[in-house]
C-alpha cells in the first residue's frame, strides 16, 4: 500500500515537473524558430546552457526570402538546425569523439624531432642571400623557412628576410615586428650562418645592375634543388650576393635531401617564435576563451612561451573551438562562384576581378569556366557561412560551445554571419575579446593581427577549416598535427561531400543529414603519412619531421 502511494506521488511530481518544464522548452524552441539574424553585435560574456534566458534574433523568417545583402537557400535545413541545437541544449552529453582525435592510437605515435641534427655547421662562404618575401604572414612564413634551406643548400650566409609591402595587406611590419629575431639567429646557428645585414662593403652594390635580383618570373613555382644549384650557385659566387624577390613557393615539396627537408621543419616548427608583444596579447585570447582557467593547454607553452600558464589539463568546461572562416572577398571573387547574392552580387565581384585578377578576367573571357553549379559540384567553391553553420550544428555542437572565429573582413560584414552567430552565440573574435587599448598597437598590422589567430587557433581543443587550401588553416593544423601527441582534433571538411549534401536541402531530414555530415567529416580525420609532393608544413608526419615509435626511422 506505502508502495502504491510512492509510485503515485511520484508520478505527480514528474507530472508537475514535466508540466512546468515542457512550457518553458516549447517557449525556447519557438524562440530559436522565429528568431535566427541578429543585426546587434557580439557580446563578450559567455552564455551558459542551462541559463534562464535564451537570447536570439527576431529574424529567420526572413533568412529565405531574398532579404539584402543576400539570399540562402538553406532556410528549411537552418530552422531544423534551429530546432536540433534547442533540443540538444538540454541534454548533457555530445558524440563521443566530437573534442577527440579519432584515430589517436595512430596518431599518439608520431613525436616531433626536427629538433634532431646530425651534420656540421655551414660556413656561409659561398655569398650573401638576401629575400623580400611576398604574399600574407603565412605565406611569408613558407618562404622564410625555404629560403633557410636554400641557403643551407648554397652554403651562403642568409641576411634576415625582408617582407614585401603589398597593397592588399598594407602592412608595413617586418620580421622582427613579428618573430624573435635573436632566437631565430641563435637557433639555426648550427645550421646556417645569418646576419641582419649585408657588410658595408657590399651594401653599394646595384644588385639589379649586376643581375643578382631574381624574381618569381625567373623561377618556376616549385622548382628542385638542382635548378638552384646550377642557375643561382655560379650567380651567387660571381657576385657575392643574389636577392629573390618574392619566393612565392619556389622550392619543391619533393625531391629534398632529407635533412634539408629536416631543415625546413626545424626553421617552421621550432626557430620561428613570435616576439613578447605578440605572445602576450595571444595569451589574453587564449586566457578569455578557456574563461581563465588555471591550467594551459598542450600547445600554450610552444606558443606563447613565458606567457602561458601551469600545464595541465583542461577541463571540459573551458573547452573552445576556433574556426576559421574563408570568406574574404578575394576568396569569393577568384572562386567564381554564385554565393545567392544575385546580380548586385555578381557586379560588385567582377569589379573585384578586374582590379586584382585580370588574369582571371582575361581567362574567364576567353575559356569555357565551369558553371557555378557544376564549380559548386565539385567542392570548388568557399564554404558559406550558413553551410557552416549547418555543419557545425550536423556534427553535434552545442549551442552554447565557444567559438573563436578567425579570419579577415568576412564578405557580407556581419549581416552574412547572423545565421552563425545566432545558432552559436557564444562566438567571439579577437576584437570582441580584446579591449581597445589592448588591440589598438595591432590595428594597422594585418600581418600582426594574423600572427594573433594563428596562435589562438592551434591552441583550439578543436580547429576547424572551411576552405583546406587557406595558408593559415595549411599551417596551424601542421602545428597541431607536430606538437599535439594525437590530441588536437582538426575539422578538414571535404567540400566535394558536403556539396553533395547540401544539394538535398529541400528534401533532406535533420537525423540523415547528421549522419551524413559526420561521416563526411570523419573520413577526412584518417591519419596518414606525409603524401610525396606535398608540404611538410602541413603534413609533418614524415621520417624527416617526427619520429613513429612503430616505424625503423630512416639512417643518416
């Protein structure tokens, strides 16, 4: 009888609860439903899933209906994303490898040691490398640690690179603006001779006069040591001094000696340390995003040195994800494709082109370019912000996850990312973190503000790309890949898959699409060796980068 009483109290009390509670999630949900576009901006405080108040736009109902600046197809897919992330705000648990590595057996056993050397000092006798390097900070990167092989391989004395003023990046800043020049010096000591500068005696020298300056027209991209050997050594000892004039990928991934390969790991992954200034601001980021947390992450200590806090690890509530958002408008225009802005859209990108990509324009006039569908088909074009934003939600984000977002101006300013910053709240960038006073001494250095999403990004629980051929995606999943010991998770989507997704929008349900999503997603987290032909400084596990326990590692 006392059983029987139990059991009914017990049932008006889940009743009572269950009366209470449903309103309140039937109120949240329709919430989310009706409100999807936020015009406001990002605030810096972190919203907690079990909070009280869901705060969400008042604008999803117009996400499909051709509303300024731009047009989505994905308005059905968007809503039942809206419906997914409310549901799942309640439920404590995610898909199990989601802030794993998948394959973590595999990848625990390769170590980093390009640290390793077996060969004796170059003298430097041969001349004097100088190099003003072209492109963006990563692109820059890639070429200061080629150059250090090159010169390796010529046996000349390297003068600290010099980067390239560009019109598009309009950064003045060079090298020692950005990493530790004395490390750097001191670290390649037993490698390769530099200096900051040439001897007085040579600095008069007409180099052009004397034909020592060599550009990208005079080498082809990925070019093999012998030509250097056979073009540039005979310049390079006749004058004493050649300068390359841009070095944009102009030394082939393969065939490299392997410790010259070594080399340029060593250069990538341990000579190259970002200056105080950098570090410090990098270590604020990292500190706001992991809510200030006591203990540093696996990577903190290789990124911001001194700046970073005790090691330990990091408790799932101070977890975040970085992404980086590929998205820029030169992205957009060079990609030809249609991104649902209609022919204002389809103006102002090929204005765009004719400006900075008239090669493009010309080909574009001349050739017979794919359709933008069938571009899209292939996995060709950027990912939309909505199309990740689905993706993110498909592979079982909560709602309330951090999320740093890295990157540029996002063409569409932030009206293109109201679908992501609605459905994720919690995303901030480096100006939402930073005060104005703390960012103020980055604001006219592009290349500075990139060395700040570069570290924030590989400290990341989780990164994710949208866009697999981005330099700064390239480069800080190479780092995670080195230092993470198997535990720094990289979201690599396969555009081509997604594409194919993506084209059932009007069609699809939410449970197929998450299961396809993540299917998708987890092929692409295989781990594999480095292929033959590609970067070491995006695939480092190679014998010349770091070292399997299961593998006899190459002789010397």
């Amino acid at each position: 009888m006392k059983m029987t009483k139990k059991i009914k109290g017990f049932k008006t009390r889940s009743c009572l609860a269950i009366g209470i509670l449903l309103p309140f999630f039937i109120l949240t949900n329709f919430w989310m439903l009706s409100r999807i576009q936020d015009s406001g901006s990002l605030k810096l405080r972190f919203s907690k899933s079990n909070s009280s108040t869901v705060s969400l736009p008042d604008e999803l109902r117009k996400i499909g209906k051709g509303k300024k600046p731009h047009k989505t197809a994905y308005a059905r897919l968007l809503y039942k994303a809206a419906h997914a992330l409310a549901d799942n705000q309640y439920r404590s648990t995610e898909p199990k490898d989601l802030w794993l590595e998948t394959y973590h057996a595999v990848a625990s056993l390769w170590h980093p040691c390009a640290d390793q050397r077996v060969w004796k000092p170059s003298e430097g006798n041969n001349g004097y490398i100088m190099v003003t390097a072209n492109g963006g900070i990563n692109q820059q990167r890639v070429a200061v640690c080629n150059i250090v092989a090159v010169a390796r391989l010529l046996n000349a004395t390297l003068v600290i690179p010099t980067f390239m003023f560009s019109s598009v990046w309009r950064d003045t800043s060079q090298f020692a603006d950005i990493y530790q020049e004395d490390y750097f010096i001191d670290y390649l000591k037993p490698d390769i001779h530099i200096v900051k500068e040439l001897p007085k005696e040579l600095q008069s020298l007409d180099l052009e006069a004397i034909g020592s300056v060599v550009t990208d027209v005079d080498i082809a991209k990925e070019a093999k040591p012998s030509f250097y050997l056979k073009n540039i050594l005979p310049l390079l000892m006749k004058n004493r001094v050649v300068h390359f004039v841009g070095f944009g990928n102009r030394l082939a991934s393969d065939p490299i000696p392997y410790h010259l390969q070594r080399l340029r790991c060593r250069c990538n992954f341990h000579a190259l340390q970002f200056t105080p200034k950098i570090q410090a601001t990098a270590a604020l980021l990292i500190q706001r995003m992991r809510q200030n947390a006591t203990h540093s992450g696996i990577l903190d200590e290789n990124l911001v040195g001194r700046f970073a806090k005790s090691k330990g690890k990091v408790k799932k509530d101070f977890r975040y994800l970085a992404l980086h958002l590929r998205f820029e408008i030169d992205m957009v225009a060079h990609s030809l494709c249609d991104f649902g802005g209609g022919e204002e859209e389809k103006k102002e990108l090929q204005a765009y082109r004719e400006i900075h990509f008239p090669g493009l324009v010309e080909l574009n006039n001349t050739t017979k370019i794919p359709s933008p569908e069938r571009l899209k088909a292939e996995g060709l074009c950027p990912l939309m912000p909505e199309e990740t934003v689905l993706m993110l939600a498909g592979l079982g984000f909560k709602r309330d996850t951090r999320i740093f977002l890295a990157g540029a101006h996002i063409y569409g300013g932030k009206s293109r990312l109201n679908a992501l910053t609605t459905l994720f709240p919690n995303m901030v960038t480096k100006e939402n973190l930073l005060s104005p006073s703390e960012i103020e001494p980055f604001l006219n250095f592009s290349s500075q503000l990139a060395a700040l999403d570069f570290i924030t990004c590989s400290a990341s629980d989780v990164f994710a790309m949208t866009d697999s051929g981005s330099q700064l995606s390239s480069l800080v999943s190479g780092y995670r890949v080195y230092y993470g010991g198997g535990k720094m998770p990289t979201i690599r989507p396969n555009k081509r898959r997604l594409a194919d997704i993506f084209m059932k929008n009007d069609t699809i349900e939410w449970k197929v699409f998450e299961t396809r999503i993540r299917k998708a997603v987890r092929q692409n987290k295989r781990v594999f060796s480095r292929p033959v032909g590609r970067s070491v400084y995006r695939y480092p596990r190679c014998s010349e980068c770091m070292c399997n326990t299961q593998e006899a590692i190459r002789p010397p």
